[in-house]
C-alpha cells in the first residue's frame, strides 16, 4: 500500500493550540508518520463566514481527497467548537467527505463530556460522507501527550483503520 493521504483538522479558536498538537500526534500515532496536510481552522479567519473563499475551499479540498482526516475540536459548552462547525458546514451533505476515513477526536478538562466525539462530532462526520469506523477519541487537554496517553485507543482501534486505509480504492 502506499503511504495514505492524512489530514489532520483543528477547530480551535485559538491558533497552534494543543488541540492542533494532540491532532497530529494521533494521526502520526496511527499511521506512524507526520499527516501530509495540516489546517487549523482559525487561520482560514473570516473566508469561513461565506462561501467560495479560496482558501476555504483549497481546505475542504484537502480534505475530501484525503484517506485518513482527524478531526479535532476542544470541548466547548459540552460541543465541538463553533469554528469547526463552521468549517464543516461548507461541506455538501452525504457526499462532501465521501470515501474518507475519518477519526473524531475532542479535548476536554475532565471525563464529564467523554462521548461528546462519539455523541456530537461523528454524527456530523457520517453526515457528510466519511466512514467513521471506530470510537472517537476524547483526550485531557493537559494529559494527551503524557507517554502512553493514546495506547489504550490505539490498541483497540488502530487496526481496524488501518484495515481501512489498506483496502481502500480510490480509483
């Protein structure tokens, strides 16, 4: 197989925040080497407000040719960020992410919101087309770098997308 398409997508308001870290170490962790395309949702700024910006659509592009996206947002009023949201509204339903393999992955202070990915963030990622084949991923925003943070997830999920990943066809 050869080396997949990754994406790795921050929806912070904050711009190289931890969420865009812990973002890139999960798709690295997963596919063993750095995500080809990074977009932190935030310096795309004000083109997010409409539609047909350049830069926004050079972003969704990024992303719909992708093989793997991980899609980070904080925990925000027990939700994905607003920036997100607005980033993926400019994606067509049911087909938008089409062919995508795609991992939710939210941060959070503590394990009140837990299934704020799996509740919240994977439907909207079904919506849109991706094939969202294993749990999503919630993280302390203070402990996912920590050795051994991700092990347990990766142990349990990884092979599933990584079975993903090797049949795909994108032809």
């Amino acid at each position: 197989m050869n080396s997949p398409t990754v994406t790795v997508v921050a929806g912070n308001p904050k711009p190289s925040s931890r969420t865009l870290e812990a973002a890139q170490l999960v798709a690295t962790a997963i596919t063993g080497t750095p995500p080809t395309t990074v977009i932190d949702v935030i310096d795309i700024g004000p083109g997010l407000l409409g539609w047909g910006d350049p830069a926004v659509t050079e972003a969704v592009r990024a992303v719909a040719v992708s093989d793997l996206v991980v899609i980070a947002s904080p925990t925000f009023k027990a939700t994905y960020s607003g920036v997100l949201k607005l980033f993926l509204d400019q994606f067509a339903s049911g087909d938008g992410m089409a062919g995508v393999t795609a991992v939710p992955l939210m941060l959070g202070a503590g394990p009140a919101h837990h299934l704020a990915p799996e509740l919240l963030l994977k439907p909207v990622l079904v919506e849109l087309g991706a094939v969202v084949p294993v749990q999503g991923l919630y993280l302390s925003d203070r402990g996912f770098a920590e050795p051994g943070a991700l092990d347990p997830w990766l142990t349990r999920w990884r092979p599933a997308i990584t079975t993903m990943l090797s049949s795909r066809d994108r032809s």
